[in-house]
C-alpha cells in the first residue's frame, strides 16, 4: 500500500461465466450480462386498469367506450410513459381529457387546453367553447351546468397577474376565474357521470356549428383572449 494506508477485504464474490465477461472500464463500474438488463415493461391501458378498484375499472371502461365512439370529437387515448395518466385528445378541437391513476392521487379532469410550443407570446389554444356548452347544457339540465360550473379548478394567483393560465368563465350571472380552465372531478360515479354527459352536449355543441358553416377556428392568442 502507499501513503501509510491500509485496505482490508471483508468479502468477495466470484462469478463464473461460460464465455469472455464484457469489461466496464471506469471507476467503480460493474460489468454486467446482457441477460440481467431487463426492460420496464411498457404500460398499457389494460394494466393501469388492472391496478385501480373495480369500481373506478368499470367507471373508465364505460367512459373510454363513449369518448372513442364520438364524432365530430374524435377523441384520440394514449398511455402516461410513467404510467400515471391516461390521456384523451381531440386535438381539431383543442380539448382534452385525462384521468390521473396514481394511486391516492386517483382524478380526472377536462378542459380546451393550452399549446406551449415556442416563446410565451406564442401560447394559444384552438377554442375555449367551455361558456356555450355551460349555456347548451343548461337548457335541458342546470343542475349539471351548475356542478361542471363550480368544479372549475380555481386560480389562486401562484403565478401571479400575468400568469397566462388563468382563464375567466362566466356563467348565469357568476364569473370564476380558472387555473389552465380544467374541471376538477372526483373518482366517483356521479362525477363520471358528469364528465360524460358533458361531452355528449359537447359534441352536440360541435355538430350544430358544423351544421352552421361554423368550423374549428384559428389560434386563439391568450393575451388576446383576456389571459385565458
């Protein structure tokens, strides 16, 4: 040993290999066979389902089922990489919907979401029909109007007065102001249950602008939008 130090082995392992080990050259690597690498699998539908409670199970299936069948939405699934989120698009809209499965954390939530490609004065979303709907919806159901109104997730100023997130909704004489716009639900049946029929009427809001002439606009600018 140099410089008066000593070393002391307690233990050792010894693995015998039937051909030539691959070297790991560097401090403190440990080589290792190809064999013992084993990939994450990758999460499927099927498996985040697997893991939730038969109730919130049956609640997602039936609400996948409807979203996937409507049109003009098209709505368009896919899978969280991490496994934490089950996303549902319909991007000719600017709409989305996302049920958060990590465990404790269970949610779900929609909303006209906000493009973020390039610099902040380039932020947009595609529409924001949240007012009609709320308005559609309330013709034959004000109660559902009311509770989709009041789940909006509200803006408590995190980012302050120029945060562009914030997005005020008006409806039957009362304002909120949002945070990114989302309705925050709850894993239960009757919140399931709402967020369907929303997008029934939804869809119904679309069909009739289509009927009208009426198609997807261009970007709406958030600044131009009342930061919303």
């Amino acid at each position: 040993m140099t410089k008066l130090s000593r070393l002391s082995v307690k233990r050792i392992r010894i693995t015998e290999f039937d051909s030539q080990v691959p070297v790991a050259r560097g401090a403190f690597a440990e080589a290792r066979l190809q064999s013992e690498i084993k990939e994450k699998p990758k999460p499927t539908f099927e498996s985040l389902l697997s893991k939730l409670p038969q109730e919130y199970q049956k609640e997602i299936l039936q609400t996948n089922s409807f979203l996937l069948s409507l049109r003009p939405l098209k709505f368009k699934r896919s899978i969280d990489k991490n496994g934490g989120k089950i996303t549902y698009v319909a991007s000719d809209y600017g709409f989305s919907y996302a049920v958060n499965v990590s465990g404790a954390q269970s949610a779900h939530h929609f909303g006209w979401y906000i493009v973020y490609n390039g610099k902040p004065e380039t932020w947009h979303r595609k529409a924001n029909d949240m007012e009609e709907a709320l308005a559609l919806i309330a013709q034959t159901d004000l109660p559902l109007a009311e509770r989709v109104f009041y789940a909006l997730n509200d803006c408590v100023g995190c980012y302050g007065p120029e945060c562009l997130a914030k997005t005020p909704y008006a409806f039957n004489g009362q304002k909120r102001v949002a945070c990114h716009g989302r309705v925050m639900l709850r894993m239960c049946a009757g919140d399931f249950h709402d967020a369907r029929e929303f997008f029934r009427c939804l869809n119904e809001l679309m069909l009739r602008k289509m009927a009208d002439g009426i198609l997807p606009g261009d970007k709406m600018l958030l600044g131009r939008e009342g930061n919303g």
